[in-house]
C-alpha cells in the first residue's frame, strides 16, 4: 500500500478507536436520585430570538429537582420584539426576569454574548460563591430534569480524581433540519469525540485539549469569579472554548457530557445562518491561519480523497475500508450524542466524506475571512 493509502486508514481507524473509548466514559445526562439543594441561576442571553425564546422559558418553568432556581434572560438590544414575547412567556412567574440590554449598551471590545453573560452576573453580587451557574443558549430545549441532571453531574465532579471541577459543557443532541445542517452539525460532537481522550484530557490542564460547547454550560459563581468570567473573553469570536481554557488556566478542569434525550438544540434554521456561524466559531480554533489550512488539508486527504480513490482508483480496497471506518466512528458519535440512532443517522454518516468536503470549505473561508477582517455575526463585527 502507498502513503496515499495508509494515512486515511490511520485517520479513519484511529477516529473509530478513540470513539469507542470514549464511548465508555463520556455517558449522557440522566434524572438525577436527589433534588438539589444548592441554589442555582440560568442565565439566558438572547438577541433576536423572538422566534424561540418562549420555547426556553416555558422549558426552564418546568424544571424540577431544583429547591432555589432562578432564571435571569438579557435581552441584547433585540428588534425583533424578543423582549416582549418572553415577558408574555413569563407570565408572571417571578423566578424569571428579563434584564433589559438596552439601558447597558455593549461597549467596544465586546461580543455580544459575552457582554449579556457579564452584565447578568454582575447582578449577582450578593448571591454565595457556591451558587450553581447554567448559561444556557435560547435555542435549547431541556427536558423537566435536564438542570438538576447538569448540576448533580457537575457537583460529582467534585469526588473524582484530578483537578477540582471549573466547568461543565453539556452538548445537546443537535437537531438537524435542511440538508445541510444534516451535513455538518453531527460534526460538532464528532470533532472532539473522535479525536480526545476524555478519561485522560479532562484530568490534566491542557489548554491545547479543552473543548466545550456554550449552549449549555455549568459552573459555580464563584469559580466564574476567580477566572474572571466573560470579562476574561470578553472579544472571543469562540468565547466557550476561550472560557474552558481560561479555567484550565486558573487550575481547574473542564469536562464534557452528553445531553442525551435531556437537551437538544436546533442551532440553525438556514444555510446562510449556518455558514456564518461556523466562519465565526472555526476563527480561533486551530490556532490561526496555519493551523486552518493545515486541517483543511488533513480532512481533504484523510475523509474526502478515499471517496474519490472508491469511485475511480485502481486499488479500491484501501479506500472503501476507510470509508467503512469513517462512518462507523461517526455513527458511534451521533449515538452517544443524542442517546439513540435513527435511519437517517445510518443515513447521513455514509454521506460522511461530502460532510468532510463542506467542513473544509467552512474552515477555510472562515480563514480568509479572518485574514481579510470581514468576521460577523448577527450584524455586528467580530473581528
């Protein structure tokens, strides 16, 4: 066999390998046995998210098992009335309150997440360290167990060897919609799932090894304090993965958990959404324009040229077992991802190496729109 045969099995196989590893360690949320005692706040920042955010209320309403829960949402100067239908979602429910982000506007040097998530912890100036925080995106959908399953995870934390607990990242099962989304988002569990060892990297402090995923986050407000909070990333493109690593900084570890059948996400409701999503969160993740280019060219070779060696290559053999392998591992992704597999899961996976052309195509004209400084998101500059 020639190089252009061995490296997509290596990759392929090593992604199978380190998927069935993690599969054994990285389990997804379940009900917890007790209800938690500790209080706890959900911040929700929300800009434009009219169309969702009575869905994240209504959910985080039915929340049970959580004795003192409160829920504080940041309406980012919105214009498309978010403010007004989550006030109506509320109904009068005086756990929840909608913090108005037009009277702080966010100032330069700011993302605007970022600046939502520091202006409501700032209100929380009198509340104890041992608070549990959950920083949760409008688009998620949790089940009535989903936050005391988070915390109770969080708080186990605390008994397992290694570094003390900094932060939790609990990933919702992606929902998939358009073609598209069907394309790329099981790639967002996959990515690191494939390719970390969870047993070992949630155990050091490496900063090059952290992965989180800022729809559902959990910490303490008083290990958000001690790293900084947002204010430490306040002009993150990426202000999630910049947040793990600022903790693993501070001497605390990051861990990743499945939300299984507990939380979901649909992140994006069209192609164009989608695109410009992507080119803001792969900004700052391979480490600048070297790094970028340098994975294009891995997933070319190692996911998308088999493809092409399947169809009209000599030696097909090689090829079709790397293809094989590639959507096994991401099948053994997608199923700890969201708990169960369906047919369009089996289906989507053998379409695996045409993800792998459209990730790259994402990654690299998210490079260029670095280079050029032409990054944005929801209207507003980034770069």
């Amino acid at each position: 066999m020639t190089a252009t045969d061995i490296v997509p099995l290596a990759l392929a196989g090593s992604g199978l390998a380190m998927a069935a590893v993690n599969a054994r360690h990285v389990h997804a949320l379940s009900a917890p046995r007790y209800p938690v005692a500790a209080p706890v706040v959900v911040l929700v920042p929300a800009r434009d998210e009219a169309d969702v955010i009575a869905r994240v209320i209504a959910d985080l309403r039915a929340q049970r098992g959580v004795d003192d829960l409160r829920v504080r949402i940041y309406d980012d100067e919105s214009t498309d009335g978010t403010a007004e239908v989550a006030r109506r979602a509320i109904d009068g429910d005086d756990r929840v309150v909608v913090v108005d982000g037009a009277r702080t506007p966010k100032p330069a040097g700011w993302t605007g997440k970022a600046w939502g998530l520091h202006r409501l912890t700032t209100d929380l100036a009198d509340d104890p360290p041992n608070t549990r925080l959950c920083l949760v995106d409008a688009d998620v959908r949790l089940a009535p167990d989903a936050v005391a399953a988070a915390v109770a995870v969080f708080d186990a934390l605390a008994d397992a060897p290694g570094p003390p607990p900094g932060l939790l990242s609990v990933w919702p099962a992606q929902i998939v919609g358009s073609a598209l989304e069907r394309l790329v988002q099981p790639l967002l569990f996959w990515s690191w799932f494939s390719m970390l060892p969870q047993s070992v990297t949630e155990r050091q402090l490496r900063t090059s090894t952290a992965v989180a995923n800022g729809q559902f986050l959990t910490t303490t407000l008083g290990a958000y304090r001690d790293v900084g909070g947002h204010r430490s990333v306040a002009a993150e493109p990426a202000d999630d993965i910049a947040l793990a690593r600022v903790f693993r900084r501070a001497g605390m570890r990051t861990v990743n958990r499945s939300g299984g059948h507990l939380v979901r996400c649909r992140m994006y409701r069209s192609g164009d959404d989608l695109w410009a999503g992507y080119r803001r969160w792969t900004a700052t993740e391979f480490g600048g324009a070297r790094g970028s280019w340098a994975v294009v060219a891995a997933l070319l070779l190692g996911h998308v040229a088999p493809a092409v060696r399947a169809a009209i290559g000599p030696r097909r053999a090689p090829a079709v077992l790397a293809l094989v392998m590639g959507a096994a591992g991401r099948l053994v992704s997608r199923r700890v991802e969201t708990d169960a597999l369906t047919p369009s899961d089996v289906l989507d996976a053998t379409a695996h190496p045409v993800s792998m052309a459209v990730a790259a195509a994402l990654i690299a004209d998210s490079a260029v729109h670095t280079r050029t400084g032409r990054l944005e998101w929801k209207g507003r500059s980034i770069s």
